[in-house]
C-alpha cells in the first residue's frame, strides 16, 4: 500500500512511518522543512527503506495537493503535530 504521511518528523508521525515501512509499504512523509529531515534520523530511515521525502507546508493547500497528487497514495495519515 502506498501510505502518505503529513508530520513525517513529528514523534508519532516518524513512529507511524517505521511500523508502515516495516510492514513493507511505500510511503511519502511530508516535513515541514528540509532541515528538519534529520530529526529522530528520517534521511537515514528514507534512504534504507522504499520512502520518499516531500517538503511541504500544510497551512498551503495548493503545495499539499500537489505534494499528494504527486504520489498518489492510498492511504492518507494525517498528524497534528509540528502546526
């Protein structure tokens, strides 16, 4: 399943990520900023696993929808974290 996950470097968003990954899904997270990439080790995480990172500001709708348009999931998990 190909999972999009918004608040990929928050802590229940990362943790959300790992158990989807380990379950062997794809996902796409988005973070906020890039520099926030190597909170709780995410580049390392993406790298190792079939993930992919979306910078992306969620208070802009136009770059979410492109950002989830671009990946086409089926699911969307949405965190509250990081706003």
């Amino acid at each position: 399943m190909r999972i999009y996950v918004t608040g990929g470097n928050g802590f229940i968003g990362f943790r959300f990520i790992k158990h989807a990954l380990h379950q062997g899904h794809t996902v796409c997270a988005s973070i906020r900023g890039k520099m926030d990439i190597n909170i709780y080790g995410l580049s390392q995480v993406s790298r190792e696993n079939k993930m992919t990172i979306a910078g992306c500001d969620i208070r802009e709708y136009g770059d979410v929808l492109r950002s989830i348009s671009s990946f086409d999931p089926d699911l969307l998990k949405v965190t509250l974290l990081n706003l």
